[in-house]
C-alpha cells in the first residue's frame, strides 16, 4: 500500500452496481465510562456520504448518523461534526465529533502495522470487499460533556475498505477485533447464501499472521441479543487462538439501507483466550439478515 491509500479513493465510471468507501474507528476506555464506534462510508452509487458516531457514556447510549451530497470532487472526511484526519498515514490519526450533547477529540497511534487482506489474500480466494485493510491503535483523548471533561486512554482499532460491496446479500457475519496486551486477533466469518467465508489475522510486534481457518463454537443470547460466542481460528503457522468474548456493554443498530430487517449488534466485549487465560477487551459484532 502507498500514503495515498489512506485517502479518498476514486471509483470506477459508470457504476453498475454498489460501489463504496469505508473508515471505522473504535474506542473503548472501560475506567472512564467511555466507548463507541465512529463510522464513515461514501456510498458512489448514490454520491452520498453517511457519517456516523454511536458512543456509549456512562453506559447511556447516543447515537448520531447524518447523510450529506457528494460529489467528484469530495476529499476532506467530514460532515461539519464528525471528521476523520490522517496525521501520519499508517501511524497517526485523529477523530472529533462535535456533538449536541458531547465532543470527543480522539488521538491515536499505531500499536502494530497494518494488515493488509489483499496482499494476503489466499490464491483463488476473492473476499468482500474488494481492497480492506485493518490496525490496532493506541488511543488518548478527551471528552468533554455538561461542561465538564475527562481524560480517555485505552485501545482502539481501524478499518479501510473500498470497492463493489452490497451487504444486502450477506445471511449473517461475525467480526471480532480483540485487542490483549502484546497482541491483537481479528477474526472474521460470513454467511452468503450457502457459503461461508472466514479470515482474520493476528497482529503483534513480530508482525502479522492470516487467519485460514475460522469457527463458531457456540453462541448464547440475551433477552436482547447474542451475548457470547466462542470463537475458533487457526493461523498459517497452524497456532490456534481460542477465544471467548463476553458483552459488557452493547448497541442495538437497524440498519434500513441494507435491507428491511437488518442488524447490526455491535457488542463492546471482555475477551478471554481460553488456552492462554490471557484477557483483553475490545468489539464481538453480529450482523443479522432475517430476510436471508
């Protein structure tokens, strides 16, 4: 990948089909009440852009999505109140929103180099979406709220996808990006049609390691939805990582222009890798397709 990667990227004309853009970052600071996710997508078969900040502050949830026009020329990601900055391309970001009710100023470095999937994409393997690359970070920021601020630090976790894509078709997923102290695991399943499509990775200072093989053990719900799952995945080297998630905290996301009925369940998780006993904390996400 090049710094350019990082930015807008241009699309193919004329469009035959759902062409999209993709940025995502989390953060969750458990001590200070904080966490969420903030999302920005740049749908080029509509020339709209969706900006989107669902963060949860003393376990209230508030929620703020907006669309605004677009066009060729668009370039700076913001919508007035949520902007995305690439500081150093792969190693320094910022995210503000300026809210009704709450800014937050979101500093991040990279814990670990990016994984890139279509670099290690497997030979005849083709994933959704077209070009995706993904980063554990460190974060620190400030929110500010009623007046009053406080300090944020933690972990956090991006992600950068653009190409044809079309959630519609997708049964159900599972993401995971479990983030422990030397290492994060990122595992990643969906169900299209009959077919089911797993990766992942494992990222550390040593590097990155692609996830071939992924399973769901078992999932137990909630009166409000999945609230645990065991995860299985095996990397490259054949090491297994065996986790279990756990939701501490959770969002409820209907998700109308991806189809009647769609949703999202986007779980902030305790971890445990159930080999190790090592725990770390960080997003459990189920997307659901009753119409599949």
């Amino acid at each position: 990948m090049e710094s350019k990667d990082e930015f807008v990227h241009e699309y193919p004309k004329p469009l035959d089909a759902h062409w999209k853009e993709n940025w995502y970052f989390n953060f969750i600071d458990r001590e200070n009440r904080a966490w969420g996710v903030n999302h920005i997508s740049l749908e080029r078969h509509r020339q709209r852009g969706r900006f989107s900040a669902f963060h949860v502050i003393d376990n209230t949830p508030v929620l703020y999505s907006t669309l605004i026009d677009i066009d060729d020329n668009f370039s700076e990601l913001t919508d007035g109140r949520l902007k995305f900055e690439f500081l150093e391309p792969f190693k320094k970001f910022r995210v503000t929103f300026d809210g009704k009710s709450h800014q937050l100023e979101l500093d991040y470095d990279a814990r670990f180099q990016v994984f890139d999937y279509a670099l290690t994409r497997r030979p005849g393997k083709k994933g959704v979406p077209l070009e995706h690359y993904e980063q554990a970070l460190w974060m620190k920021g400030v929110l500010t709220r009623e007046g009053e601020t406080r300090n944020l630090s933690g972990y956090g976790h991006r992600d950068h996808s653009w190409g044809y894509r079309n959630e519609s078709k997708v049964t159900a997923w599972n993401w995971v990006a479990a983030q422990f102290q030397d290492r994060t695991v990122n595992l990643y399943r969906a169900v299209i049609g009959p077919a089911f499509v797993g990766s992942g990775f494992v990222s550390s200072k040593d590097g990155n390691r692609r996830i071939v093989r992924m399973n769901i053990e078992q999932t137990e719900f909630d009166g409000k939805g999945p609230a645990s799952s065991t995860y299985l995945g095996i990397d490259e080297t054949g090491e297994k990582w065996r986790l279990r998630s756990q939701k501490f905290s959770s969002l409820f996301l209907p998700l109308k222009e991806k189809g009647d009925g769609v949703v999202i369940h986007e779980n902030f998780a305790e971890f445990k890798n159930l080999d190790t006993d090592e725990t770390g904390v960080g997003i459990d996400e189920y997307l659901i397709n009753p119409d599949r």
